[in-house]
C-alpha cells in the first residue's frame, strides 16, 4: 500500500465543475492499493499518517505532527500509483487491488484515522477527479508498506 | 533517483509572495536525489518521462505522451522525497545527496529535458516555495531508480 503524502496549507476535490470537499492546513494523501495489501498495511500506515512529524515548530525545525498543529486530512484514491513503469512506456496496473475489494481497504483508511481523532475529508472513489493544492514548503513523503 | 509525477492541468511555484514560474496542461515533477545517483540516473529518468503515456487520447484512453499533447514540465527539487520514514516517527534523509551536489543532478535532469524538445520550467532550489496544482484525474507515477 502507498500513502503519497503532501502537505498542504488547502487542498479541495471537484468533481464535474463541483467542489465535494476541501480541507485548510494539513496532508493531502493519495492512496495506492496493491492485490497483496490487508488491514495490515492500513493500520501501519494509518499509525505512521497520524504520528509522523513534517510541520514546522516554532524554530521552523519538522517538529510536530498532524495532532500537534490541529491539522486536517484529505484521502484521494490514487490506484496510479500502484502503476509498474519499469517496462517500456505504458505504465502497467496488474500490480493493483480490483476496484471492488480496493475500496473496503479505501474505507477503513478514512476510518482508522477517524477514529485517531482527526478529521478527515475524501474524494469520491473511482471518480474523474480535480484535485487543487498548494503543497507548502514543497514537503512530499513516500509511505509503501512493500 | 525519485521523479514523483503529477499530470496537471496547470502548476505554479511561489517564493516570497511571487510567483517565479508556471505551467498549463503538462507534468508537474518533484525531484528526489539519492547519495548514490549519477548521470545514468538521470538520463533514465528524463528518458521515461518523455515518453511515458499518461495523457488521454479521444477515447480517454491513456495513451499520449507529454510530446503527443505539446505538454510542458514543471522541475521542483524536493529532498524530501528521498526521506526514510520506516523507524520512529521522524524522517530520516541519511540517504538524501548533500544539495551542494544535488543541485548539479537536478540541472542536468532539465537540460536533458529540455534537449528532448518539452518546454520545462522550475522551482527555485533550496528554497522554500509553495508549489500550487491541479492534478488531472488525479494522475500521479512514482518513478524511482533504485
């Protein structure tokens, strides 16, 4: 499983010229499933999302976590990034859960960081989607449970 | 060497209150450098973006090529990228090149880019810059050498 991590100081998801959904100060995490993952690699990475710390302090030093800045969360689908480049240039997918076992998995992420106290937004699952940002810094973390 | 993709439909960086450079429809490219990378890194990667096919054709298939679309390219460096998050809740960038030696890496990668006919801008190296986006899709490939 792979949590693309952005910091953001606003990211928002529209969906056919509508904005569903946006957040100030936080992550914007895409979300990649590959066939392998379990509960396992949602609550690691859910634990990891939650504690790990990439906001500033006060002496500008990556310091405190999402709790410690009150920040918020936006979960986005991303199955692209379980995409393989490695052969040629069609970027292959096979390495990607199937859509209807991926979004249980999709589901409990949101939840297990829920239910870490956080608030957390999403994006509609398997939609055509606009996803606006600004990442702040920039400050992007790779987090693959494989 | 990690060349974080994200397909947009325009990016733009900003330091200081500025805004120094900006795209339309293209790729907006963070950059992470490892210890260990060199030349060959960077020819790959700069080889693979170019020809990778993550643009939509009029079946909305994904089957064109920044050069099929005329695409330009936004180049960020982002260290971060190169961070280990596996122990402890504090990233670790033991792996990450030094930046007076990255730097050089990341001006090859743009020139090669550039020698391959794609219109390429970029961020500010070093700087702290806040980098907005609309990511198409969203549409986002982990390219990583190592």
């Amino acid at each position: 499983m792979i949590a693309l991590l952005q910091r953001v100081n606003k990211a928002s998801v529209e969906v056919g010229g509508e904005t569903i959904s946006e957040i100030g100060k936080g992550i914007l995490i895409f979300l990649g499933i590959d066939k392998k993952d379990s509960k396992k690699d949602v609550e690691y990475l859910a634990d990891k999302v939650v504690n790990l710390r990439i906001f500033e302090d006060n002496n500008s030093k990556m310091n405190l976590s999402i709790k410690d800045v009150g920040g918020e969360i936006m979960v986005v689908s991303e199955f692209t990034l379980a995409g393989d480049c490695k052969k040629g240039n069609r970027p292959s997918f096979d390495k990607a859960m199937p859509p209807e076992e991926a979004e249980k998995l999709y589901r409990d992420f949101i939840d297990s960081l829920r239910s870490k106290g956080i608030p957390v937004k999403e994006g509609v699952f398997r939609s055509f989607m606009h996803v606006s940002l600004i990442n702040e810094g920039p400050v992007t973390f790779i987090l693959n449970t494989r």
